[in-house]
C-alpha cells in the first residue's frame, strides 16, 4: 500500500480523504508477485454507500480467499477527487493497491440501481478503460457486471463483456478458474467470452444481436456465436446454510450509510407484492438456521467491534424463527450493549414486545410501507395488508410509548385513481387522530407522522412489466396535489423526484438504444444522478433528444402481453404465463396468497427447485 | 478504574477526523472485550475521551487518551490486548492508571510537533539555523478567517504569542528538524496550517515542510 507525495498533496485537498486511503481493519494486502488474477470490486457509488452493501463484503472474502486471486475495492471518486485525479493526470485506482484499474485481470461493477450507471461509465474513463466492450483489447481489463438491475442488461450491454445473472458466490468462481485455465493456454479473448458464455448465468452480450420492427419493437435477437445460449439462467445458491460467509467485514474508518454488523436471515420473499423486483427475481425463499446465524454474529462481532447488528432481508418479519433468534440475540448482547435493529418489518407480523426490547439500547421511530392509501389499491398490488391491521399496529405502538411514525407510499400504480392518491393523506390523519384520541393522561411525546412518497417504476420480472409510468407531469400534478392536501403540523410529507423516477424507467425498461443516450449524459457531464445536488434532467433529455431516443417508448408506453421484451432472454425461474396472471388478477383486484400458505404456480419450483419450495409445503 | 495510555496515529489513519478516530478505538475496546464503564442515562456511551484533537492529515506518534473501566485491570495487560485489536498505524507505547478526578482534556495545555524543514540549498538550510534563534522575539500577526452565519468574521493574532519555544533539533544537508511547542491560551491556540505558513513566511526559501505530532503538554506529569 503505497501513497505517494503527489498523491497525498491530493488527498489533503479532498473532501473526506479516507474514502480513498485503503488500509481499514481487516482489509486485505496481498503481494502482487504471488498472483495470477487481479480482480477489482467495483461499486459505482461513493465510498460510504458502496462499504455499506453486503454483497461486496461477502464477494470480497470469497475471492480473496482463493491464494491466487487479489480481490480490491473501488468505488466512484466524488466530484472533487475526480477533477484532482483528472488535473494530475492519475488513473482511477484500488484502494488496496493503488494501483489503475488498467492493471486489472477483471473489472466487476455491482448493478444495485440504475442511476448509478454514468458513474460506470466515468470510472472506466478515470481509468483510461475504453467504454465500448468491442473497443477494449486484449490487454484491457474484462469488464463484468453483476446484481439485480444485470436482470435489464442491454441498456449497458455494448459497454460490459459478460453479466452474471443471479447470485454470484458459485459463479464468480468458475469464471476465476476458467480465466486461469485459459491464461495458462494463452488468453484470447474472443475465445475465452465464448467459453465463459457457456456457463450457466453468464451473459455474453456480443453474441447477440438485436433487430428491431418498424414501430420500433424487437423484431427478434439473432445468436452470432451458435453455442450461446439462448435463454440466460439465472444462478441461485441452494443452501445459505452451506454457502460462503465471511467471517469479517471490512471496517470502515469514516462514517458509513450502514456500519454495523449484517445478518441475511434469508433470500427471496414470499409475499408476492407484484410491484416489486426483489420478490420475483430471488424467489424461492431460502432461510439461514439460527445456528449458523448465532455464530456468524458471534464472530462478525468479534472480528469488528461494531456496536449494531441488523437483520437484513426482503421481508424480515416473515423469518420463520425470528423471535427466537431476535430473543436470543437481545439476551447475548444486551449486557455488552450491542444494539439491535429490525428494518423492513411488515406491520402485520410486528412482534412489540420485541421491538421494544431492541429499542431500549437504540431508540428510533417505527416504520410502516402500507404502499397505497386505499384497500382497493393495496388488493391490487398484492400488498396483503388491511387498514384495521394497520391500525391495531399503530395503537399498540402508541401504547407502548412510539410517537414517531414513518408511512411510506408509492403513487402512479396502475388504475391509480385521485381516491387512492387522497387516501394517503386520510390513512395519515387517521394514524395522527388515533394518537389524540385517548384519554389525556395516555398520551405522551411529541407526535411526528411521516408520509413518504415514491413514484412508481415497473419492473422486468414483475406482472407490472407491460403497464405504464406515470409521465413527470402526471407525478408531479400527484405530489403536489399531496402538498396542497397535506397541511397538518404533526404531518410531514416529503417525495421522490419524479423525473429521477422516470429516467430510472428508462433504464429499468429500456433496451440496447438507450445506451446512446446514457453515454451521450455521461459526455455531457452527468454523474451521480442518483444525488439530487447532482442530478440534470434537462442535460438528460438533451442527451435523449440527440441520440433520437423517445424516452415515452420506454416509460409511458403499455406494452402488450405478445412484445418482445427486451429482458425476455432471462430466466429467472418464474413464468412468464404467471406474471400475466397475476396482471390480470390486479386489474380485477384479486389477491394473491403468500408462497407459505399454498402455492400459487410461479413456476420457481419445477425450473429452479426441482421439487417444493419448503418443506412440508401445500 | 481510569487509564490513561499514549498511541500513535500513523499511514492513512493521518486522513481520518477525530470522531473517527475515537470510534476506531472504541471498536478496539469492543473486539479486545475490555470492561468498557459507558455513561448514564438516555444514550449511554463509552467512557472514552482523547486528549485533544489532532488536525486531519498530520500523523502523530503521542497521542492520549484516557478510558474508564468496570473492573480493575493490570496496565501491561490493558496494553498488551489493546495492541493487538487495533487496526494497522495505531499502537499503544504506554499506559498508566489516573486517580485524577479531572478529565484529560482539561488538563491539556499544549501540543508538540517535531517539524522538518526541507530546502533547496544547504546554504538556505544555514541561514535558516540563524533565523531560528529569534524567531519568536518579533511579532508576527496573521489575520484568521471565520465563517459564522453566512458572514466572514476576521480576527488579527499574533503567531509568537501561541508559540513556547522553537528548538533546533538537528541539522543535516538540506533539511532541518525543529521541535515547536504550541500552547493553548485564553484565545484558544494556533492551527497547523497558521504555523506551517508562518514557517514559510518566516524561513523563507522552503521547499517542504513535514509535521508529526510528537506529544502534548500538561498541567501535570500524566504519563
């Protein structure tokens, strides 16, 4: 690890250097002689976002426990480190080595959310990394991508070499030793991309091509290398229990967004909300043991001194030993007064009596996510919960001593009508009322209710993929008659930017033509789109407008159930015939059964599974 | 009971802040399972306070803090554990048991930088060793800038007034090593950066100048 004079004068010019120094606790300095490949994590957003997410600390442990393989860490410079690499002329580097990222055998960028894109773009450069995949050499790093927005590859596909599809502990490993294999033969890389697209769950994008019809939909997607798949796998790791962890995490030594011990109690999610990504796409659902949780916290703990552990899932609350495993872990570690926080719990499996217990060593307001304000809306979405539910929830929470209270919505839902935008506001009024309406002496604290709201963005892989976005001005009109209607002051109400929701529309749906427009933003100047401080819609829809890209084709347009989407070539393990059916089940607001109560046929079970979801299952 | 130990801050951790820096030791004390004693009341916290804070970028090899525990702990074990929990640029040389009621940081008067002094010739490094000797003897005022509220507040100081003494440690070639003690006054004491440029100023011809921290000064002996 090596910061040298000029590199240091820049580091005490930058806003928090940290974030570029390296060296935390248990991050790992391997000498460059001993190995073969040199693999460079790389998350396209700022240091204390990228540290923050859990599947680069679990990639970084696996990789770097192979003895020939150096895995490192590089995350998107901000605006003022950037512009001191660029006017001292010094290339993007790892923080491990401080090295370029040119140095590189494999570049993996993680997908987490679209508007991350043009700093994927702006890191390559920093680099002096060609973008296009066909303008890199054999010399150039390979560039891979990964993570959940890699399930829409083909607004990036002429900029990345291979997507991994799924998850990546197994697959990342094969592609390491096929790349060893063909180092030790003499590395081509033409052939080598072909071999590595025969493995299940690699995408090799320029084995394909795209044609396109006269109203501009896919025509069809021609194979130009007769051995690559045609439909692209996803990965799933079948047993959590047997699968890698690490036994620490990289300790970061500024602030992160989330700094604290991590617990993955399961993947996938049987709820079924059909708005949402993660419930399709890492389906089935696959739980960790509270054994194996108990000792990975136990020694997470001890190799990082953190003071928090959170239980991280897409539905936390429906983990099926969760009080046992909340209990145990409150009683463990209350005395050495290790916190415990539960995020994303659904309201209607809250357990309170536990909630309080966590909150006495860390005290922070309750959070609900009815979605929609009215029932009709909620049945739509499959957002299985009714407002008496709600209700009893936030009368327990008063009870017990809450008064901060966090609602979280989304507006422009398919068949959204101005009743179900209104009724955000009368569920809030209703939940403050419900604060009032006791006897005197019961009420203590200071009410705060706070509505969020986000504007809706369909999803591949969700029955909500053929519907249409609200446009900016049709969500704009929706949050400000929000604000006109909202005026209490124990109500607060605050929205997401519409127009950032409907660019990530764009890249959400969009297929291999958007790429123009995303390098033509990224030209202009565009970076951290995702940062509102940073954000330019107007230089985005210059950027659309002169590469002849109409954003409403993407966005705004319903597609119809025959359109080839550009996303159809994966497989994700649920059925295509099944996202239709639970389309149009929502249009007739019929509901949809939790995967734990009977088994509604997505069709994860005969592709993926081979057999039941669960045991004992229905 | 209270220890007091002296560590080091070296390598990257020069770019960390001081809240980060006492979170890093805290996570020490935590990973090593000390019997950390933690405040009372609403939001407990760690018993743990650093002396002084040391300004971001400049590494130090004396800096102290000062820890409460719950139980009594032999000083050599305390340092032994704690050493091998913290992370890589951070050491504890040596420690002590307080029975001084007044917290640490209250007791602080002073700090040490030892400071070399790069130039471009060895003759500007000589006439340098001369300037030294009276350094401190004529004023030298720097006007200090502070944003409060939106507006510019200006407030005119006197470096010497700051500044204990400056000793000329070695001489070697092109560079010189000096040791500066500031010291801290009713209005509060001088910025690394007001010192580093009052060196410029003041030694004309430098090159570069390179700062550790090498100690504080105290009310009464500490360690």
């Amino acid at each position: 690890m090596l910061i040298n004079r000029n590199l240091e004068d820049i580091l005490l010019k930058v806003e928090k250097p940290a974030r570029y120094t390296g060296g935390e606790l248990n991050s790992i300095e391997k000498s460059k002689e001993d190995i073969q490949v040199r693999f460079a994590f790389a998350f396209p957003d700022v240091y204390e976002v990228g540290m923050s997410h859990l599947g680069m600390q679990i990639l970084y442990y696996l990789l770097n426990e192979q003895e020939e393989v150096w895995c490192e860490r590089v995350f998107a410079p901000w605006s003022d480190m950037e512009e001191e690499l660029r006017k001292n002329r010094l290339d993007l580097f790892a923080l491990e080595s401080k090295d370029s990222l040119r140095e590189f055998d494999f570049i993996g960028f993680t997908l987490q959310y679209e508007m991350s894109y043009t700093n994927i773009l702006n890191m390559l450069n920093l680099s002096g990394i060609p973008l296009e995949s066909k303008s890199r050499s054999q010399q150039d790093p390979l560039v891979i991508a990964g993570g959940p927005c890699a399930y829409n590859p083909e607004p990036l596909a002429e900029f990345i070499d291979a997507f991994v599809i799924g998850e990546g502990e197994e697959v990342i490993l094969e592609m390491i030793n096929l790349y060893k294999q063909h180092q030790s033969e003499g590395y081509q890389k033409q052939e080598f991309l072909k071999a590595l697209s025969q493995i299940e769950g690699v995408y090799v994008p320029e084995f394909y091509e795209v044609y396109y019809n006269q109203e501009g939909l896919i025509q069809e997607r021609v194979k130009l290398y007769e051995h690559a798949p045609t439909q692209i796998k996803k990965r799933m790791i079948r047993n959590l229990d047997q699968s890698f962890f690490p036994d620490k995490t990289v300790v970061p030594f500024i602030e992160t967004v989330h700094d604290r011990v991590v617990l993955e109690l399961f993947r996938g999610c049987t709820r079924g909300c059909r708005f949402c990504q993660a419930g399709m796409i890492y389906r089935p659902v696959r739980e960790r043991s509270v054994e194996k949780l108990l000792e990975q916290a136990d020694i997470l703990l001890d190799n990082s001194g953190h003071e928090e552990i959170s239980l991280s899932s897409l539905s936390t609350g429906d983990y099926s030993r969760l009080l046992e495993l909340a209990q145990v872990l409150l009683d463990k570690y209350e005395e050495r007064r290790i916190g415990l926080s539960l995020p994303s719990l659904r309201l209607d499996s809250i357990t309170f009596d536990l909630i309080e217990r966590a909150q006495k060593v860390r005290k922070s307001g309750l959070t609900f996510a009815p979605e929609a304000g009215t029932q009709k809306m909620r049945d739509k979405i499959n957002k299985n919960i009714h407002e008496t539910e709600v209700m009893t929830s936030i009368k327990t929470a008063y009870q017990l001593g809450w008064s901060t209270i966090k609602l979280y919505y989304m507006i422009g839902l398919p068949e959204e009508t101005q009743e179900d935008i209104l009724g955000i506001k009368e569920m809030a009024y209703k939940i403050k009322d419900e604060f009032f309406n006791r006897p005197k002496e019961e009420i203590k604290g200071n009410l705060k209710v706070s509505v969020s709201v986000s504007c809706f963005v369909p999803k591949p892989f969700t029955p909500f993929q053929w519907s249409p976005q609200n446009s900016v001005e049709t969500f704009s009109e929706k949050t400000a008659l929000l604000k006109k209607e909202i005026k209490d002051k124990k109500v607060s109400y605050s929205y997401h930017d519409p127009k950032l929701s409907v660019l990530e529309g764009v890249f959400a749906l969009g297929d291999r033509r958007v790429s123009k427009g995303l390098k033509k933003a990224w030209e202009m100047g565009c970076t951290f789109d995702g940062w509102r401080d940073h954000f330019n819609y107007d230089k985005w829809m210059k950027a659309f407008e002169e590469e002849g890209i109409d954003i409403d084709f993407y966005t705004t347009r319903e597609k119809s159930y025959e359109e080839i989407l550009a996303w159809d070539f994966i497989d994700c393990g649920v059925k295509k015939t099944y996202l239709i059916s639970e389309h149009e089940k929502s249009k007739n607001g019929d509901k949809t059964e939790d995967c734990r109560v009977y088994c509604s046929g997505c069709g994860v079970n005969t592709s993926l599974v081979g057999g039941p979801c669960f045991e004992n299952h229905i | 009971m209270k220890i007091i130990f002296k560590y080091t801050k070296t390598g990257p951790l020069k770019f960390i802040s001081h809240l980060d820096t006492l979170r890093a030791l805290q996570r020490a004390l935590r990973r090593g399972k000390f019997p950390i004693r933690y405040s009372e009341g609403y939001n407990p916290h760690p018993k743990l306070s650093i002396a002084t804070p040391l300004p971001l970028g400049v590494e130090s090899i004396g800096e102290y803090a000062e820890i409460e525990l719950e139980q009594d702990m032999d000083v050599s074990t305390f340092v032994h554990s704690i050493n091998e929990v913290l992370p890589k640029g951070m050491e504890v040389v040596t420690a002590v048991v307080s029975s001084k009621s007044q917290s640490l940081p209250a007791r602080v008067t002073g700090q040490i930088y030892r400071v070399e002094v790069f130039f471009k010739s060895e003759k500007e490094a000589e006439i340098a060793k001369d300037t030294l000797k009276g350094i401190l003897d004529e004023d030298y005022e720097i006007i200090r800038e502070r944003k409060k509220k939106q507006k510019i507040v200006k407030k005119t100081i006197n470096v010497p007034d700051y500044l204990e003494c400056i000793e000329l440690k070695e001489a070697k070639d092109l560079v010189i090593e000096i040791e500066v003690t500031i010291c801290f006054n009713e209005s509060g004491s001088l910025k690394i950066e007001e010192l580093r440029q009052f060196l410029y100023n003041k030694l004309i011809h430098v090159d570069n100048i390179n700062m550790v921290r090498v100690g504080l000064k105290f009310i009464d002996k500490v360690v």
